[in-house]
C-alpha cells in the first residue's frame, strides 16, 4: 500500500514499510528513555531511605532517642520523647571532666540543630474556642511556648519545625479575681 502526501505542491511518496521503520526506531529510543527514567526513580527511592534513616540517626543522635523512631500523626518524626516532655540529652554527647565531677557539653545539640533553617507553626484556638468556660468572654492570647520540635524531610530541603502552643487568659474573668486559662 503506497500512501501520497502533497507537500510544496510536489507529490510525495511514502511508504507504509518507511513509517514503519520509523515508528519502530521510535518506539526503541522511548524504551530506552524509559528504562533510564525508571533507574532514576530507583536511585531517588534509594536516596530518600538513605536521607531517612539519616534523619532516625540525627534523631537518636541529638535526643538520645533508645527506642525506633516513631512518625507522629503528621507523618513527620518526632524529636521529642513525648508531646510535652522536653527530650533527655543525647548518649554520646562529650563529657567534660570539670575538677572533680563530669558533665555534659552544653550547646552540642542546639549547634547541630542552628544549622537547619526554622519555620514556627502556630497552635492557636480558633476564635470559636476562645471563649471563657466561666463567664463566656473572649479570652486574650498570652503568648505561646515552642512544644515540640521536630526534623521535616522536605525534598531538597530540611526544616525545623518548631510548634508553639498558645494559652489564653480571661481578662474579664481577671478582674473579678478568678484565674480563667485555657491551651
Ligand atoms: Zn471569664
């Protein structure tokens, strides 16, 4: 079967046997493109368990972790032992002998950690919550205090995420004389 194109107003002839070749020829180099992409996403999976397991280490590393690392319900590891408890310092931080007791080197873990840039996650009530349990108020924020603090593998980056947790007072509540807080 012979098929004719007009191209420039010149009748061309063209094969089925030479489409043929070259989608064939096609069809070649996209397999190979292919197999090449596929070996790239198994080194990626590769790199992401290493950068993982990286992560565990750091985590055990820099809180003294004993237990396996544990991702949270964001699907993040936890740096802290639990929510609320400040972390218990690491095994094999350098001790320094001080005359005649030891201690730990201060600073190492804040060190490790000044190295990755921080993004603050604020915890707030939402302002249906803000309301005192005793009198019904708005309560005020009274600032917050960082909670827990974690390692985020975010590809081509690491961040600190640092929570904070909010506290709210009741002004009016104050006032009065009666101590009306909530988280
Ligand atoms: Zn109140």
């Amino acid at each position: 079967m012979i098929h004719y194109f007009l191209l420039n107003k010149t009748k061309v002839v063209i094969s089925v046997s030479d489409v043929m070749a070259t989608l064939v020829k096609n069809n070649e180099e996209l397999v190979k493109q292919l197999a090449q992409a596929n070996r790239q996403v198994d080194q990626l999976h590769q790199e992401i368990t290493y950068l993982n397991e990286l992560i565990a280490e750091m985590n055990r590393k820099l809180f003294g972790k004993s237990k396996e690392v544990i991702p949270d319900q964001d699907g993040q590891l936890s740096l802290f032992n639990n929510g609320n408890e400040p972390a218990t310092p690491a095994q094999d931080e350098p001790v320094i002998e001080v005359k005649n007791y030891r201690r730990k080197a201060k600073g190492t873990k804040a060190d490790k950690l000044a190295k990755f840039p921080v993004e603050q996650i604020e915890k707030e009530l939402l302002i249906s919550e803000r309301d005192c349990q005793h009198c019904g108020v708005e309560m005020t924020d009274m600032g917050s205090i960082p909670i827990r603090s974690e390692l985020a593998f975010i590809p081509a980056k690491i961040t600190r995420l640092i929570y904070n947790q909010h506290s709210y007072v009741c002004k009016h509540c104050e006032q009065q004389g009666i101590t009306s807080i909530k988280k």
